[in-house]
C-alpha cells in the first residue's frame, strides 16, 4: 500500500515569531520590541543580531537570558469533514476544541560572550534557539487527521568574531551550527468508523552548518547596523511509523527509517539608532525573511513512497520601533512595538502552525546593580490576528482506499512574554 499523506509532514510550527522562528533571544531587545536589533550593541546579545556591534561594548562580558512565553491559542471547528471512498457525502468529523495546545509557560533560554582580544578585535560566542515550538492538542481533537502533537527544537551555537576597521565601520561574522530535533503525531482514519482512529507518529534529527555576516556604521549620534542570515540545508533522518490500521488498511502499518529534507530560511535585518550617548534614543528595524523557499515538505520513508505534502509560504517582514530613556544613572526605561506578518496562507495553513499576522506592545528596564552586573526586565504582550484554515489533505494517496481530510476552522490566539536577564561585565 502506498505511504500515508497527512498534515504532520510540515515538519514546522509557529511559537511568537512569523512561521516557527522565534524572536526572543534577548530581554534587552524584547523590551524594545527588537528595534535595537543590529544598531544597538549594549550587550552582549548583539552577537546575535550583528556581531559587528561587540566592537562598540565597553568591555568583555556575558549576557544569560531567560524568557517565559504564556501563550494562548484556540481552535474552532466550522465543518471539518472526511470523505471517503464508497459514500456519496463528506462526513463531518466531530470532537473537542483541543484545548489550549501550548505548554505553560514556553521557556526560551538563551546566552552570549563576549570577549575584547585587542583595541580592534572581538570573539564571541552566542547559544540560543531561533526556531521552535511544542503544540499538542487533548485526544479526540476534531483536527486529529491534521495534527495531535508537533515538537520542534533547535540549538544553534554561533562561534563569532567582530573587527572595527576604523572608529566608523565595523564588520563581523559567525557560524550557526544548528541542531534540530523534531517529532509530530496525528490520527489516521480508518475505514470503519467503528473501528476508531490509527495513528502517525514521525520523528528526526539533524545537525547542520550555516553562516551569519553583520556591518555597523557609526555616524556621531547615528548607528547603521545590517545583518544576513544565511539558511541552513538540513537532512532529518529518523523514524516514520503509522500503527492501528485495520482492514484493508492494515498493509500500510509500518515502522521504518525516513528522511526529509528541511531550509531554515534566510533573513536580513537592518536597524537604525538615533541618540549615542544622549538620554534618550530612538531605534527602528526592518526583517525580512525569505519563507518563500519553503514550498513543499517531501519524506522519503525506506522501501515506501515518497510523500509530498504542500506548504507554499510566502515571503514575511517585520517593522519595529522603539524609545529608550535613562531615567538615572542606574536605570533605563524602554517601550516598542512590532508588526510582524505571518508566511502562512489560508489553504495551507494548519492546526501545526496556529499563526496569524502579530502586533506586539513592549515595554522593560535596566537596573545597574554596580558597575559590573546589570540586570534586564521586559514585557510584551502579542496580538496574534484570527486565521481561517481551509486545508485538505490526502490519506492514502494512490489507493483505492484514498481519502480526503478537511480541515475547516477557526484560530485565534494572543500571548504575554516575559523576559529576563543578567548582564556581567568582565
């Protein structure tokens, strides 16, 4: 029998960030909605967001940061249906909302070194997880031939250097060795209705390299900061196993060794900053990522079918602004917001990718506890824009047994994060 086609190949899912990234590598950016981003380089973050900016800090240091997502997300059922062979009519497919699929809180930590060699030259080292998301929704979810449970998480370790040619231009690097680990479950139908549900469980890992480059532009009280992110080409080799097919259906059970390719995607960041060494300072972004790239998923199951389930996303952006005032000597108050939009459309969207268009509204501070430790708190709370899926997918594809799962629904959704973290000063 030919291999299962189903929605848990989007090997993908959405967290707070556009498609499955994830935004919140640093509390200092978070209260300022990101707008820092690669212009900055007051911490040591900015490895991440451009490490031409370590060239700027005053002295080697090491920023550890922690960040608790409370996200709130629902599904709405509006005529999900299968339609299978030998009835003239599409069965409406019945059972509870899921329930809230996020765990509570979504922990993001993440950290970053950085270390003066000479008057000139900077290494840094950042760990952080740019991409993730854990989804899993209560049993007899009506979605259930859509999705149960997607778990995506990445590490990505970023040796990385900075050099100021001069005191206006400054360059830097890094490389991303990302490793990511993933596993997805749904439901199966099987032909009886009776006979209850089977099962699809996939999982994989992989470990692979890409590359980061960053410039910084120092104009008086101007900062010019740009940043590329090159994607990362993995290959997730694991297991794809479907069980609890009866029947007729019973020869596609299976448990066996499978592959699936899988680009993290480019991006690029540009950020401005007016006001070094003033009071009070003004700071905007602008990313791009090019989610575009990521048409289809195909996963190649040993001594089975390929199968190719569709994804078409398109390319997304993100505008960010933000104020920053130094109320004393030892504390800073910074407020921001964010449009960020959603790679994601309508027919292809799925129950694994609650994700819709976001606003945030940010706001945090900055104690100095003494000349060598600061302390970093901020808030955000994320809008999230109510979505319709209208997917329809093919369960075993090529055989006579073919049928079609729709997904109609509803989601909606909105988060609060809380960020947090310690800054020491060597």
């Amino acid at each position: 029998m030919a291999a299962v086609s189903a929605g848990v190949l989007a090997w993908t899912g959405a967290a707070e960030a556009s498609g499955f990234s994830l935004k919140e590598q640093s509390a200092k950016e978070t209260g300022r909605a990101f707008a820092g981003g690669a212009a900055a380089a007051d911490d040591a973050s900015i490895i991440f967001y451009n490490p031409a900016g370590m060239t700027k800090l005053e002295r080697s240091q090491v920023s550890l940061n922690s960040h608790f997502l409370f996200v709130d997300s629902a599904q709405q059922n509006d005529g999900t249906t299968l339609t299978v062979p030998g009835r003239p009519t599409a069965i409406p497919v019945t059972g509870n909302n899921g329930g809230n699929p996020f765990d509570q809180p979504v922990i993001v930590p993440t950290g970053y070194a950085a270390f003066r060699a000479s008057d000139r030259l900077w290494f840094g080292l950042g760990i952080s997880a740019p991409f993730g998301l854990k989804v899993e929704y209560d049993q007899g979810f009506f979605g259930r031939y859509d999705s149960l449970k997607s778990e995506v998480k990445t590490v990505n370790i970023q040796p990385s250097f900075g050099y100021a040619l001069n005191d206006n231009v400054s360059i830097g690097g890094g490389v991303d060795i990302q490793q990511i680990d993933v596993k997805l479950r749904n439901a199966l139908p099987n032909l009886v209705p009776s006979a209850g549900d089977g099962e699809l469980n996939i999982s994989g890992d992989d470990l692979s390299v890409g590359w980061n480059a960053g410039v910084l532009l120092s104009f008086g009280k101007a900062r010019l900061g740009a940043h590329y992110r090159s994607k990362v080409s993995h290959r997730l080799d694991g297991t794809y196993q479907v069980s609890g097919l009866i029947g007729p259906l019973a020869g596609a059970n299976t448990r066996t060794f499978a592959t699936a390719p899988l680009d993290i995607p480019e991006s690029v960041t540009v950020s401005a900053m007016y006001g070094v060494g003033d009071r009070v300072r003004l700071m905007a972004t602008g990313q791009w990522f090019n989610w575009s790239r990521f048409e289809a998923i195909t996963v190649q199951p040993l001594g089975r079918p390929a199968v190719v389930n569709e994804q078409n996303y398109k390319d997304s952006w993100s505008g960010h602004g933000a104020v920053e005032f130094d109320a004393t000597d030892r504390l800073t108050l910074r407020a921001g917001g964010l449009y960020d939009t959603t790679p994601t459309q309508d027919a292809f969207r799925t129950t694994r990718v609650p994700d819709g268009d976001r606003i945030w509204a940010t706001a945090g501070a900055t104690w100095k506890l003494n000349d060598r430790l600061d302390v970093n708190v901020s808030y955000a709370h994320v809008f999230v824009s109510e979505e319709k899926l209208n997917r329809t997918d093919t369960l075993f594809a090529g055989t006579a047994a073919a049928t079609q799962a729709r997904i109609v629904s509803t989601n909606t959704g909105n988060a609060d994060v809380i960020g947090t973290s310690l800054t020491i000063k060597l």
